[in-house]
C-alpha cells in the first residue's frame, strides 16, 4: 500500500523531531535573547576587525562590518552553526533509509515482500524530508519567540528565508549519504564518505575565501557551504541559482542511489 513506509519511518523516527527541534529552538530563542544593542554590535564588529581575516572566516564571518546588523550577527551566530547540527542529523538519518536495516539483516526480509525497491528509497526519504521540515520550523520559532525579547527591530521575514535556505543543504546531505550507504558495503563506510565530503567541503570553502585565486575558487565550487552562504542570504535574500544547484546535486544523488540499489545485491 503507497504510504505505509512513509507511515512507517515518520512513527519509528518521530523522536528525532523533538532532539533536533528542540535544540534548535533553544539556540535560536538563546541566541535573540543575548542579541546585543546596536551600540554593543558595532563594539562587537570592531573587535573582529582586529582578528586575523583568515580566523574569522573559518569560523563563518565573512564580513565583520555584516555583524553590526541584527541579521549579519543572527546569520554568524544561528545558522552557521546550526546547518552543522542539521549536517549531523543528515547523516544519520542517511543510513536509516537503507543501511542500519541491511546491517540487522532485515531489509532483505523486507524485500521479499511485495513493495518496490524505490518505493523504500523515496517514501523514507520524503519522510525524512518532512521531519526536516519541522525542525528547521522548530528552530525558526525558537528564533521569533527570541526576538520578543529584545528590543532591536528584526525582520522576521528574512529569518523565515535563513530558515529556508536550511532546507536544500540538509537535503543534499541526506542524498549523499543515502547514496554512499548503497554503493559501498556497511553503515561505517557510508558514513565515513559523508563525513569526509562534509568536513573537505567546509575546507575547501574557507581556503577559497581566505585566497583568492582562480583554481581554488573554481574548486570551491565543488563546496555546498559555497552555496549555503547564510550570512549572505539573511541580508540579501535567497540566492535562487545556488538553491538550484543544491537541489540539482541531491536529485543527481537520489537518482544514483535508486539506480544503485536497484541493483544491490542485499545481505548482512
């Protein structure tokens, strides 16, 4: 029956919404409530001046004159560090569409039953996608139930589109994952591989806005932080090629791993 696995994966994982969410809504609430005066802002961007450029850049400040704003610091402080936390969540829910069941011996239990192959890939990872949904929502009201608190005039508009712009990275990510765990053989491999295209991507990013030259910035490219680019997109807006170019990468990943796992010989 089209459905049940969807059914099935939101009831077994629903937890995940809580742990996730819930943390993301502390941050963001925590994150409004110390938000500093604009006074206190300059102070603070003046400060980072002072830092090493390079320093500042890998930790996700791109433009310390972007921090005198409400939304450069909310862009810095919240959703630099929160796409890291949806990376983590990713991951590991990356392996639970095909490789944490195929290492317990039961996905080839429930193959032999009469349901599609990607009927397991596409309803667990569109479930997986509306969980995702619902905590980045989580965290979005953690961030307008913060911004009660202070007294400085922030656009809720611009944190529903930092929120936004969460979502195809995340996704990304789950494809990836998803994919690796049908290529290679075992849960560890696959993560391995996410880990390693996560931590090469943030890499890649930094050394290529900490240098400029031709290749590096051609290699960057390669960098899904090149396209997330929050402190950027919750002032300016969405950036709708880059959200192209993410989507693009996870349906390119997504197609791959069906193709793969029609072909999968399944076993522990």
């Amino acid at each position: 029956m089209a459905g049940t696995l969807f059914i099935e994966t939101l009831h077994r994982n629903w937890r995940l919404i809580i742990y996730f969410g819930l943390g993301l809504a502390i941050m963001g609430y925590y994150i409004l409530t110390v938000l500093p005066d604009v006074d206190a802002l300059k102070q603070y961007a003046e400060l980072l001046k002072t830092m090493p450029p390079a320093l500042l850049q890998m930790f996700g400040a791109q433009d310390a004159a972007a921090l005198t704003t409400p939304e450069g610091f909310i862009g810095f402080g919240y959703f630099t560090l929160t796409i890291l936390i949806m990376a983590v969540y990713a991951v590991l829910v990356g392996t639970h569409i095909t490789a944490d069941e195929e290492e317990a011996g039961i996905l080839d239990v429930l193959l032999s039953l009469p349901v599609a192959r990607w009927r397991v890939m596409i309803e667990r990872f569109a479930a997986f996608g509306l969980m995702t949904v619902v905590i980045i929502a989580a965290g979005l009201v953690g961030l307008i139930a913060g911004s009660a608190t202070t007294a400085l005039a922030i656009d809720s508009g611009k944190l529903l589109v930092g929120a936004i712009n969460m979502l195809p990275t995340t996704l990304l990510l789950m494809a990836l994952t998803a994919c690796a765990a049908v290529i290679v053989r075992g849960r560890n491999q696959a993560l391995l591989i996410a880990v390693a295209v996560i931590i090469a991507s943030y890499f890649l990013d930094f050394i290529a806005r900490a240098a400029s030259h031709a290749v590096i910035d051609a290699l960057s490219l390669l960098s899904f932080f090149t396209y997330y680019d929050s402190q950027e997109v919750i002032i300016d807006g969405l950036n709708a090629g880059h959200v192209l170019v993410l989507l693009a990468a996870a349906s390119v990943l997504m197609a791959a791993a069906l193709w793969f796992f029609e072909r999968r010989d399944i076993g522990v």
